[in-house]
C-alpha cells in the first residue's frame, strides 16, 4: 500500500497492518507496526492538551493589574449641547458676532470683507477676495456649516461654489480644497462635486441638502510634513463627513488641488484655513458656526 493512502471513519481513522516506504537502491523496505503509530499518535495528543492546559494554566495565574495602563490619562474635555456645539477646548473661528479671527488672504493685513449678517453667519461679499484665518494650524478637527441661498441660480460649477481650503499652500487658491458647491440635482465633473478634495478625491457619496438649507462639514485634518530639503516626510490625510455622512475616509493627498495640472507639495508648516470667494455668478453662500480642536 502507498504511504499517503488511508481510510477515514468519522472520528477516527484506520491504518494499515504496516505502511511501507520504498528505500532507493535498496531491496528491503522500512515499516511502521500499526501498533505503534497509533500509540504514537496518542501520545502526540496528549502532548498537546497538556500545553494548553499548561498555557491556560499561566494566564490564569496573571495578576489583571499586569495588563492595566493608568497614565498618562486623557484630559477632560466638556462636550457641547449637540453634536454641532464646540467643547470645551475648541477654538471659535466664527460665532456669528465677528470677523476677529479672520483677514484677507491675498493681503493679510486687511481685514475679511465679508458680510456680518442679524442671524449669526456670514455671506461672501463676491469681489472682495478670500479669507483666511489669521492663526496657522497643523493637525485638527474642524466643523464649519454653510447654506447655499434658496434663490440659487446656475449650474455645474456655477452654482454656490466655494471651497473649504483645509491648509493654505500660499496665496488665491493655493492648498488643499475640499469643495463646497450645490450639487443638489445639479451634476458636474464628479472629482470637483461638493464632498470633494477638489480634482483628486471623488466623494464616496451625494449627501447634499436642498438649498435654503444649513448643512455641514466635520473634518479631521493631518498636515503633510517635509524633510530639510522640501521633499514630503508623510502626505496630508483627510477624513471628512458631509451632513452627518463619510465622504472621504482618510484619503491621502498626492498635493495640492490646483484648478489646472498636476498636484504637487512644496514645503510649508502650519497654515491658515481659507474660505472662498470663487467668483461664479451665482447667488453667494453664507458660512456659520466653525470651531476647531487641534489634534
């Protein structure tokens, strides 16, 4: 009988009287007695309960305190009311009240010319540029809520488009967009719909609203670091949810989000967030509510 050949019962198996291995160049073969392979194998079960038991054995005698870390513990941080209200450690960007926080980007020494409206947002002022924040930032968590007018006119990319740029890469629309933009029964190019890093990340879904109504974007943000010599040490990531719901899921930036060519890094450290004034001529879009917990 070949060596590899046997019967299986359930729960058992049967061997041959002897099992025979031809030996090359040799006229006698080698056998093994049925007899002593199965205690053999009994005894190589047996092995293996007792070293699990061993093992159980050791675990049990663990004190829980072996595996317990105390410190350094994690600091308190007070939610909000809602979901959409800044803890405790959040920095206030816009509550409505003033445009502190803020300047324009292509001169930051003048002050953001946006409109301060009665009911706690503020509305582009087409024309008068970009805003940024006069603070830099690397690593954080962002929430900003913005509205696209009811009376929005337009389409594909003129329609309430404005962007969200999460780190300044220099001045106008330099940076990393996420696009802000009405795509609520209005289609364009699907890699610069709202949801989007604009040009490079295609939303995983459509969760817009209809216009007339607020919406939202909560954004963790891992700034790209560079080596001395300007080459990137690690890409910037992005997760992002729109209106509650995960459009991009720790996407890794390959640069910038230029509007024509290729995206490329240049060095830089932390950055101003910019808001923008895109310039389509559809109705403007007003922002409200933005804080931020650096990370």
């Amino acid at each position: 009988m070949n060596a590899c050949q046997y019967v299986m019962n359930p729960g058992t198996f049967s061997y041959p009287s002897a099992v025979v291995f031809p030996r090359a160049n040799s006229i006698w073969p080698f056998s093994i007695n049925k007899k002593n392979t199965e205690m053999k194998t009994k005894f190589l079960f047996g092995v293996g309960i007792m070293s699990l038991a061993l093992h159980a054995g050791a675990q049990q005698k663990m004190d829980p305190k072996e595996t317990e870390v105390w410190s350094p513990e994690p600091k308190i941080v007070t939610p909000g009311a809602t979901f959409a209200d800044a803890p405790s450690d959040a920095i206030i960007l816009f509550d409505g009240k003033n445009l502190d926080e803020w300047s324009l980007t292509d001169d930051v020494t003048k002050p953001a010319g946006w409109t301060l409206n009665g009911d706690g947002s503020m509305t582009v002022k087409k024309g008068t540029g970009t805003i940024q924040t006069k603070r830099n930032f690397m690593d954080y968590q962002l929430h900003i809520e913005y509205k696209i007018p009811s009376n929005i006119t337009g389409s594909g990319q003129a329609r309430g488009n404005s962007g969200i740029f999460l780190a300044s890469a220099g001045k106008g629309d330099d940076g990393y967009e996420l696009q802000v933009l009405d795509n609520y029964n209005n289609k364009t190019y699907v890699n610069g719909q709202v949801g989007s890093m604009y040009k490079q990340s295609i939303p995983l879904e459509n969760a817009c609203k209809k216009p007339g109504e607020w919406q939202t974007y909560d954004v963790i943000w891992t700034a790209p670091r560079f080596n001395d010599d300007g080459s990137v040490k690690s890409a910037a990531r992005v997760t992002a949810f729109h209106n509650g719901v995960l459009v991009q899921n720790n996407y890794e930036l390959k640069g910038n989000t230029p509007y024509i060519g290729k995206p490329v890094y240049k060095k830089h450290g932390p950055s101003p967030i910019k808001l923008q004034d895109h310039g389509d001529p559809s109705e403007p879009i007003s922002y409200r509510n933005i804080w931020l917990r650096e990370l």
